[in-house]
C-alpha cells in the first residue's frame, strides 16, 4: 500500500539480481563440468553438474560475483584442454599434424569452395635407411623431412603424418601447376639436401603424387578422400617412373615430373606408362 513507504518494485528488483547471481554461477559450474567431462574426468564432472542442478532447483543464495577460485579453475581447465587437443592433433615423433587432424581437415574441405590440391609424399626406400643407419637416424630423418617440406608452404596450407614415412600436404586453392612447382621443390631441397651430414653415406629422397580435385571428365573426383587415394596412385606412378619424382594427372594422362641440369621443369607425358629416363 502507498502508505507504507515502500517501492512494490524493490522486491522485484532484488530477485531479479539474484537469479541474475544464480544464473552466473550455474553457468560457472556447467563450464567447469563440460571441461573435465572433455577430459574423461567423469567424477569431477559430476560433481559440478550436481551444484549447478542444486542452483537450478533450489535459488540459494549466492555471493555477487562467481568465487574467484571458481573462475580460475574454469580458465586452467580451458588451457589444458586447448593444449591437450592440441596435442591430440600432433604427431609425436615428427610435430607436424597427425592423421586425426589431417581426417577433419579433409572433411572441412568438402564445405570450401574451390578445395584444394592434395600432396602425397612417400620416402623412397626408407626401409633400407632404418635397416642401414639404425632407428634412431630414420627418427631423424624424419624430422628433418619435414622440416624441409614445410619450408615452402604457402599460408593456409599445412603437412600432417598420413602413417609411417608417408605424409600428406594441403594446399587450399593451389592450381596444379603451382602445386606441382611446390611438391617439385619440396623433392629438390630433399634430394640435395646434405644427409651425410648426419650420417655417412646416408641419401635421402621422396616421391611425390599430386591429385586436385576434378568435377568432371572420366575420372571425377570430388571427394577430398577420393582424392587422397588419387594422390596416393600418383605416388606409386612416381615410384614405378624410377623414384625421386613428382607425378600428376592431367586431361586423363599421368604426367612425370622431370628435372634437368638447367634447373627447367620438363615432364614426360603418357597414358599410365612408363618408362626409365636417366636424371640429367
């Protein structure tokens, strides 16, 4: 009533606070739980779903703000997580990407305009380099592999570990002729690169298969999974071709990437034939 000096608004407004409180630290909890159920700690989880369901049901009373230790606990969470996923993504051995990242990154592709052409790089003979040199030069070798790969990568594009000694190169947007030039010089810088330097009489070379995607002719691919197994055919025409070479396909016909001592691209042009030309 007017008399009673009170603003019938004020009771209102304070419980509108309070949910606004309960509201925050419900979703404090929810962060909390949905963090540590990313990481398989169920328990823990668990233990904050309860507290947001007793807020949820019960209104209690809060303190203004969310605790503080509640707040730094989210943030701790969420830069283990970010840095767990990162590691869920990268290989080991080498620190490029792994197959799980390379997989997601192929099922992105499907959505990009355009796609992107796909590098399948294999080391040639690299049996013979672990049963010569011992495991622990092939780790290295392997390192350094990639490292010289990614030296000439565009931005935008990445390398991941397809499995073993083959890798896998995206190029988003790159035509094949820019493509071939890149996986070209990637095979270059390999091949002369000074491997005895790491250990005596060790050689190092790649083959390189580089598939695009095609949206007709005979042979469409559109798929970025169909593609990859493209680019892995390439590869063995590559290695069928004599090793150290870079194969791609073109109106229907594998072509041979082929290096001369002037430094100029030549290819060999045939229809899934092949035939042994020394490297000039």
């Amino acid at each position: 009533m007017p008399g009673d000096g009170g603003d019938p608004h004020n009771g209102r407004d304070d419980q509108d606070g309070q949910d606004g409180q309960d509201t925050d630290l419900l979703a404090v909890h929810q962060s909390i739980a949905e963090l540590y159920a990313a990481q398989g700690r169920w328990q823990r989880a668990y233990e904050h779903l309860r507290s947001a369901l007793d807020l949820a049901r019960c209104h209690r009373p809060v303190p203004p703000d969310p605790p503080d230790h509640c707040l730094l606990e989210v943030e701790r969470l969420r830069r283990e997580h970010a840095r767990a996923r990162e590691e869920s993504l990268t290989d080991v051995l080498t620190a490029t990407y792994n197959r799980r990242y390379l997989d997601h990154r192929l099922a992105e592709l499907r959505a990009e305009p355009g796609g992107a052409a796909l590098a399948m790089v294999d080391l040639d003979l690299f049996k013979d380099v672990n049963d010569s040199f011992g495991h622990r030069i092939g780790d290295q070798v392997l390192r350094q592999v990639v490292a010289l790969v990614q030296q000439g990568l565009p931005a935008g594009a990445c390398c991941a570990r397809y499995g073993g000694e083959e890798f896998v190169l995206v190029l988003p947007g790159a035509r094949t002729g820019a493509a071939v030039a890149l996986a070209e010089r990637a095979r270059a810088r390999i091949a002369e690169h000074g491997w005895g330097q790491l250990s005596a009489g060790l050689a190092v070379t790649v083959s390189i298969g580089v598939a695009q995607p095609r949206e007709c002719g005979p042979a469409r691919v559109t798929d970025p999974h169909e593609q990859l197994v493209e680019a892995d055919t390439l590869l063995y025409a590559a290695k069928r071709a004599g090793r150290n070479l870079v194969a791609y396909r073109e109106c229907g016909e594998i072509h041979i990437v082929r290096t001369v001592r002037s430094g100029n691209l030549t290819q060999f042009h045939g229809r899934d034939q092949f035939v042994s030309l020394d490297r000039g």
